[in-house]
C-alpha cells in the first residue's frame, strides 16, 4: 500500500499532542494543524479549504478535533472534505456532539437511557417545571465542557433564584433529574466498537461534579457487558467512533449524561494506565487501510458466499468441529457475525441431546 497521510486538527492540547505523536508510529506523515489557522470559503463550485492562506495538502485521514467554540467551523470543514479523505468525526456530529439538548435528543430517539430532562421557551414556562419535579436538580447550558455550567439546586427557591440569575444571561438551559451518585461518575473512551479505557471519577469534598478538571478524582474499572453497550451506543448515535461518554450508575442502571467529541487524555491514561493515545491511533491507521483499499467489514451475505455458500442470507447448515473450552462451546466467528449478535444482549438457548438453538430474544 502506498504512504498514508494524516492530520490531526486540534487547538493543540498536550492530549492532541500525545495523539499526533502516536500517530506518526503508524502513518508516513503526521502533520498537526491548528483549527485557529484554517478558514473555509465557500461561494465557489466545490468550496476551499485553507490553512495559514494555503489550500490545505492532500492526506488520507484527518482527525478533527476542538472546542465546542469551533463547532462549526469544523463541521463545515468535514462536510467540505473529498470522499477520498477517512474521518472518524462525521460533520453533523459537530453539531449534535456539542449540543446537550441535541445529544438528549438524539439518546431519546435510539433508546439509549438518559436522565428525564426538560426544557422551557420561557422562565415562567420553566417555573412551572420547577413546582413540580424533585429536587435536587441540575441546572445546565446546552454548550460547555469539563463540568462549566451545570448549577445544583437542592429546592425550588434555590433553583428559581438560578432561574432569574441565568434567564438574564438570556442563554438556553436544561433541567434535569439528579441522579444520586455519591458524587460519582464514569468515563468511558469509545473507539470505534469497543470501549478501551474507563474510569470513576470522584467529586472533591463539598463539588458535585466529578470531572477530573473540577479536581475530581479518578480510578480504573472495568465496565460490564451493558454499560459498555451503551456507551458505544452513544457515540454512534452523535456520529463518532471516537469520543468519550460520561455515565452515571443509578439503580435502574446506566444513564448517559453526556458526550465529549474532544476529551482530555491526561486523566484517564493516568488513571487506567492505558496508553489511550496508542489505542486512538491504531484505530484510525487500521480504518483508513480498509477505508482507502475499500476492504470495508465483510457483510453476512459475503461471510457466507466465501464459505462458499450461495444464497447467503437464507438460513444454513455448517459442518465444524466442536471446540470446547472450559466446558462451553467456542461458536467460530463467522456465525457470530452471520447471526449478527452483540455482546451483552440477551439470547434463548434451547437445548436438547445432541442439539442447541440460539435466538435472539
């Protein structure tokens, strides 16, 4: 395969930097743009694309990342890409990632479980949401990262004097349920399918908020089967294989509180000693091999057909030896990815001698 090529776009964060550097042990060139230097001109047939005045060069992957402030910015910047160029940030996640009401939104559309969450077209209209839910509540600003924003409120007159206090800012919010945590949270780093990286993060004495630039405090865990489920679930429904996933424990089980298109690695590497920088890299030099040499993930159809099966999605009979392990049978890959099963998900096995049946429930 030839050289690949790629940038990373960033305000070039000591997290960006850990990145451009792990990225130059897998691609050719590795360049790192500041997103402050690139403008996009629009009005001509195709668009433009200029860093510090120049076109921008020819690469194979860029990874776009950036605050909330360049939302935008970037979102116009991917959607002006050549299809011959892999992003892992697709452009309309610029706008659903850095939006909390969008990213609500879009958690209530796929299912995925989430804090109950209200919004008001006025203060008197979000008066009438206070009187009623119970407290404590946070409080917070559609845009913001790294815990600015989000107010706590223990009664109604302490949220309605937030209320007067932030309806002159004339800014939009949120209400939404308090979950109790004991302060707690958990950060989840998604890339692509997997969750590589997770801690808790524990808020200081007398802060609510855990994150770890609030001087929270953070510690390895290993996720089960569903919150992982859900926090890769999250980043697909805000269109990212890369990002970072806050999650709450309440006694129903996972609820997402938010996602982050650009996290701070520093925190959750030292915590997990997981060298999250190499994980990010490895993905994006793996996906733009199969993204450039269109050697995309075989589907069912094509599994099948190099068994040398015809009629791939129709229902099949497979000879294979049995292979045990610890008294479980080790099922080969192909029928996992033919049944199109997903960790974590519940199945019914139907047993009878010399018989098994798997279905999904």
């Amino acid at each position: 395969m030839p050289s690949l090529k790629c940038a990373i776009v960033s305000l070039g964060s000591v997290s960006s930097q850990w990145t451009a550097k792990a990225l130059r042990n897998y691609f050719d060139e590795v360049d790192e743009l500041d997103i402050r230097k690139i403008e996009v001109n629009l009005g001509s047939k195709e668009g433009e694309i200029l860093v510090e005045g120049t076109p921008i060069k020819k690469y194979d992957c860029i990874y776009v990342k950036g605050s909330f402030r360049y939302a935008t910015l970037s979102q116009s910047l991917v959607t002006l890409l050549p299809p011959s160029v892999y992003t892992p940030i697709s452009a309309h996640a610029f706008t659903i990632g850095h939006d909390k009401l969008l990213t609500q939104l879009e958690l209530q559309r796929r299912g995925i479980p989430m804090p109950k969450t209200y919004q008001a077209a006025s203060p008197s209209a979000a008066k009438k949401i206070l009187a009623k839910v119970n407290y404590p509540i946070i409080m917070k600003f559609p845009h913001g990262t790294q815990g600015k924003g989000v107010l706590v409120a223990d009664s109604y007159p302490s949220a309605s004097s937030m209320l007067d206090a932030l309806s002159s800012l004339r800014q939009p919010f949120l209400i939404q349920e308090y979950v109790d945590t004991n302060g707690v949270d958990i950060r989840a780093i998604v890339v692509g399918d997997k969750v590589v990286a997770a801690m808790k993060r524990k808020a200081v004495s007398g802060e609510m908020r855990a994150n770890i630039h609030q001087g929270g405090l953070g510690e390895a865990v290993e996720l089960d089967a569903r919150t992982k489920k859900v926090a890769v679930a999250t980043a697909r429904a805000i269109g990212a294989e890369i990002c970072a996933v806050d999650i709450l424990e309440s006694v129903k089980g996972p609820v997402v509180i938010e996602a982050n298109l650009s996290p701070g690695l520093q925190g959750i590497t030292k915590a997990t000693k997981v060298d999250v920088a190499d994980k990010i890299a490895k993905y994006l030099f793996k996906r733009t091999q199969e993204f450039k040499s269109g050697n995309k993930k075989k589907d069912a159809g094509k599994i099948l057909t190099d068994l040398g099966i015809k009629n791939g999605m129709g229902s099949h009979d497979i000879i294979e030896k049995v292979t045990l392990r610890d008294e479980k049978i080790v099922l080969p890959p192909f029928v996992t990815r033919f049944g199109q099963f997903e960790e974590g998900e519940e199945i019914i096995i139907n047993v009878k001698p010399g018989s098994v049946t798997i279905k999904r429930v």
